[in-house]
C-alpha cells in the first residue's frame, strides 16, 4: 500500500471504518442470522453458542459510542501493522502471489 503515509493506506483505512460503521446498522439482522444457524449446530464454533454470539457481538463494538469505536479500530488498524501474523502474511502473499505491502 505504500506505507502508513501513503494516500492507498488512508483510504484503506477509511474503507475499513465505513465497512465497519455500515455493518453496525445492521448488526441485529446479523445477529439472528447467526443464532438461527447456531441453533442445533454440529458446527465446533456453535458448540457454545452463548459465547460464540457474544464475541460477534464485541467484534461489531455494539456497546461503543460512534467516537469510542473509531478509536477502537484506528487503534486495532495500528496494532496489527507491527503484529507478527500480519508479517508473516506479507511474505506469505509476496511468495504466493507477489504481493508485496
């Protein structure tokens, strides 16, 4: 993307916020979408269904203020800059697919 400075990551990151923010207006929707599925689900990720809903939850930051989610994300968005996951997928798409940063 060019790094942290560039016009490609701004927009990134703007395009992540805006994905974020829409999905949040319907996060009820989605919500019950889940727990139809989960409901008798085989599935491991259903086994506890309680905690698997809850967690979808945080992840859409249904609690936070508007102001508290966006420095949430940009905060999630920085860490994982650094994080060495995100570094190993790099390399992974540079190898695979020459795709580089």
């Amino acid at each position: 993307m060019g790094g942290v400075e560039s016009d490609m990551f701004s927009y990134f990151k703007s395009l992540f916020i805006q994905g974020l923010f829409k999905l949040r207006t319907h996060t009820e929707a989605l919500i019950n979408m889940v727990e139809i599925m989960a409901n008798g689900s085989n599935f491991p990720c259903f086994r506890k269904n309680e905690v698997a809903i809850n967690e979808l939850k945080e992840r859409f930051k249904c609690c936070y203020s508007d102001d508290e989610c966006l420095r949430t994300v940009e905060s999630m968005i920085y860490y994982s800059m650094g994080n060495w996951r995100t570094v190993q997928y790099d390399i992974y798409q540079k190898l695979t697919n020459d795709i580089y940063q």
